[in-house]
C-alpha cells in the first residue's frame, strides 16, 4: 500500500523538510498501518516558519477580532461535518477509542465556538483619569509570533486550545505537532485554512523536541511559548525561554487523587474510578493514578475496582466494543513496566494487570494491562510520581483531613475528586485541595473549555487554558488622551 506524505506548511505552502528527513507515523494498535510519513524538521525549516509567521503577523493584527472570530466559528461548522473522519484517523495514530476520539474533535469543535464568541469580547478597560480632561484606558494587543508545542494524548482538542484563542487575539502560530501525532493537527490546521484562514497565520513544522522543538522555543522572534508534556522538559523550555525574557504558558504533568469517603455512592466511585483511570489508556495529564479509600469502604471497593479492571476489553480502538485503547508507543510500555516493577519492589501488590500484553491480538502493538496496585504508602514512588499509563494505586485513609494531606503531598497539582454525599466534607476538600481542578462526585478527567484548565506546583506556572487563555495571547497597552491642550504632570504633587 501506497504510504501518503505530508509536508510542513510555512508561508501556506506545503513543504518538506530541508533535510530531506522524515518520520513515520505508526498506528500503536497495529503496527504494520504506517499513518503517514511526515518531515523530520530542525532549525532550518523552524526558522522558515517563524519568518512566515512573522510577515504574516503584520496583516493579520489588522484584520477586525470579529472578523478573526468568523473565520473561527466556521472552522466549528467544517469540524462538526468532518468529526468521524478525524477522529478515525486519531484513532488509528494515537489508539485511543474511537468514542474518545469523537470526543477529542468535538472539544475542538467546543472551542472553535466558545473562542468565536470572545471576537467581541476582548475587553478593556476604562478609568477616570487624576487630572482633568484626560481620557484614560487599556487595550488588548496580540503579542507576536507564538510558538506552540503539543502532546499527542489530544493531538487535535490541545491545539485548538492553543490556537484558537491566539488566532482571535491576533496572533500568528508556529505550532509543533507531537511526532507521534501529526495528523491531527494537520487535520485541525487544514480546517482552519478551509474556513478562510489567510496563508502564514499557522505554520506547521512535525519532528522531534531536540531538533524542531528547541529552536521554536529560542528562536528570537518568537514573542511567547505555549506547551503541554512532562515537567522535566517543561522546565527545560521555561528556562530556555527565560534567557530571552520570553513569556511561557506551561501544562505538565499529574498524580492525580480520588478520594472516596465511607459516605459514597459506591456504585458511582466505581464508575468514576475506571474511567479516571483506564480512559485514554491512562495517558492523559488529568487520570486518576492514585485513589484515596477510607477505610471502612476499601475491601468492598477493592474487590469491585478489581474485578472490573480485570474484565475490561483491551484492544484496536478502531473495534467494536474496545474500552482500552493501546498505549502510544514502546517507550510508554517501558514506563509502565518499570513503575510496576518499582512498586512491587517497594511493598506494593500487583491485584490485577501488571504487564505488557503481547500475545495473539496484542503481538503487532503496544498494549498494556489495566494494572491496580494495593498496599501502596503514600512515600512509595508509585504514589509520587507520574506514571502516565493504565496503572492506578490504592491507598487507605482514616479521616478527611488525612485524605487530603496524602492528596497534598506530592509535587503536582492538577486534578482531584472526592466521593461524598456529606456537603461540608465538600467544600473543605475545595478548599483544602492543592489543585487547579477539583470535582464533586466525579472522576479526575473531564474539564471543559470555557473553564480555566492547568495546575499548580510542577503541573503548571500559573496560566490557564480555557478562560485565561486570552491573558496569555494578549498583551496590555495603557492609553491616555490629553485634551486639556495644556501640559499635565501626572504622578507629581500637583496640589496648589
């Protein structure tokens, strides 16, 4: 079978890597479905991306943000008519399932409508001046040329949330896809161009972190950085960018904790506990890696969360019935095997799961088992640190305030949920929880995107996806209109 090629798109047109070098794009359930082969970039090609961002730039700020926002709100329109097949296509790259593909393009399609209608909502604000007849207010301006990183857990719902909101505030993009994912953000990309986006607004560059990734992150006129992966390379782009007092939008990672109080709604912890942690394989940011059972539920709630991890159907996300997906590649594989291993040495019981599945249905991909560890402390790795994979641990607690004391203890903060029907023992949990997202009877995963998204401690320095997203792409300018014909010396003793 024929392998389709795709280019980067710089300046509008569709171009290969200077080098000639490419990277192919494998389906994780079944790895003789070669995606797609795409460019291997590096500087050369980031450089040639940014300029046509760059030059773009200069028309594109001028275009009416109502404008902006039409272009916008009929890429919703294309999204919602092409939804199956990108999210075929996500599954066949990534391997989640195809309802959490569906799911994925249609918080796409969310965004594109929530971020049209900030087109007519980028305000400002006005204030009466200190002195006579002087006008005082603030505006929002579009920062530059954005450089963008995205993951491949939501190769098509992250960057929208990244381009979206910088579109409408003026900006142009120069956005990496993950090199495990690059078809969906072409596809997001291609949407947009389809609904009227002028050439050079959003550049494309595919290829691997150290060689197309860096250069995006230092390139000087690159005004303003946004990723989303792991805090260790997190770190590594804010202090790169740093060096050129460049602002940086992080969202990294998660070891996020469900507590279920011996109040619960049983039934509904369960529930919300294998879909925390078994959607998307376990691999989003937001997955439910560590549940927190009060002691006089944990038997019961154990030998349940046991059995139904065990009977999940694992497989292609493509067939009928699948609830767990592949994870993305071997070295996600790798991660899952060696945290399960550190666990077992440190006092851990593996309940169900625990290793690779590579026989029969499982030979040609990269499969995993739902993986449910008791006996866990909370001073064990397993509980501290971030797995990204299928594998959840369980640990007792006899109060509330323990609860959230183990919730608390580690060094994320991006997600957690308690099980209750006791209302006081709720909003102490909203208050007390150290997270940027707390939920109420429900599991860690499912924000939505008019709410601000991202987390505290080393999930994320301090700006939001969703609402907020707009601070980060915009810029204030002050303006003050003198009409006194007079001069006027503010911010002196002007008293007679």
């Amino acid at each position: 079978m024929a392998q389709t090629i795709y280019h980067n798109l710089i300046g509008g047109e569709w171009l290969p890597a200077k080098s000639g070098s490419t990277l192919k794009n494998i389906n994780p359930a079944d790895h003789s479905d070669v995606v797609g082969i795409f460019p291997s970039s590096d500087a050369e090609d980031v450089a040639l991306a940014v300029a046509a961002a760059k030059k773009a730039f200069a028309s594109w700020r001028l275009v009416p943000a109502p404008k902006r926002a039409e272009i916008l709100y009929r890429a919703g329109q294309l999204l919602s008519e092409r939804k199956e097949k990108y999210a075929q296509e996500m599954t066949r790259e990534m391997g989640k399932v195809l309802a959490e593909t569906r799911g994925d393009v249609q918080e796409a399609i969310d965004e594109a409508y929530y971020v049209a209608g900030e087109g007519r909502r980028l305000f400002g604000v006005t204030v009466p001046s200190e002195l006579a007849n002087k006008f005082a207010m603030s505006v929002r301006m579009p920062v530059g040329v954005i450089g963008m990183i995205a993951p491949w857990n939501f190769p098509m719902a992250i960057p929208s949330w990244k381009l979206f909101p910088a579109l409408v505030s003026g900006n142009t993009c120069v956005i990496k896809p993950a090199e495990d994912t690059p078809l969906s953000t072409y596809n997001l990309v291609q949407t947009l161009m389809d609904a009227g986006l002028p050439p050079g607004v959003v550049n494309i560059v595919s290829g691997y972190g150290p060689e197309a990734g860096a250069p995006l992150v230092e390139h000087p006129d690159v005004r303003a950085v946004s990723f989303t992966g792991s805090s260790a390379v997190g770190s590594h782009v804010a202090q790169r960018a740093a060096a050129n007092f460049k602002p940086v939008s992080l969202e990294m990672g998660g070891k996020n904790a469900m507590i279920v109080m011996n109040d619960a709604n049983l039934e509904l912890a369960l529930e919300g506990a294998l879909w925390g942690a078994f959607g998307t394989t376990g691999q989003r940011c937001t997955a439910t890696s560590r549940i927190l059972l009060h002691k006089d539920i944990a038997a019961e709630f154990t030998t349940k969360l046991v059995a139904r991890a065990a009977a999940l159907k694992v497989g292609n996300g493509l067939e009928a019935g699948v609830e767990v997906g592949p994870q993305v590649n071997e070295q996600q594989i790798e991660t899952s095997t060696r945290y399960v291993g550190i666990a077992a040495a440190e006092g851990a019981t593996i309940l169900t799961g625990g290793q690779a599945l590579t026989e029969g249905p499982y030979a040609n991909g990269t499969f995993f088992a739902p993986t449910v560890l008791g006996s866990v402390t909370p001073d064990m790795r397993i509980a501290r640190e971030e797995v990204f994979g299928p594998v959840v641990s369980l640990i007792e607690f006899s109060t509330i305030e323990e609860a959230i004391e183990i919730a608390n203890s580690i060094d994320y903060g991006l997600s957690t949920a308690l099980y209750t029907k006791d209302v006081n023992r709720a909003f102490t949990a909203i208050r007390d929880l150290e997270a940027g997202i707390t939920y109420i009877n429900a599991p860690t995963i499912g924000a939505e995107v008019h709410l601000p998204f991202g987390g505290v401690k080393q999930t994320g320095n301090g700006h939001r996806e969703g609402l907020g997203a707009l601070d980060f792409y915009t810029t204030w300018k002050s303006v003050y209109v003198d009409y006194s014909d007079k001069l006027q010396r503010a911010q002196i003793d002007n008293a007679e």
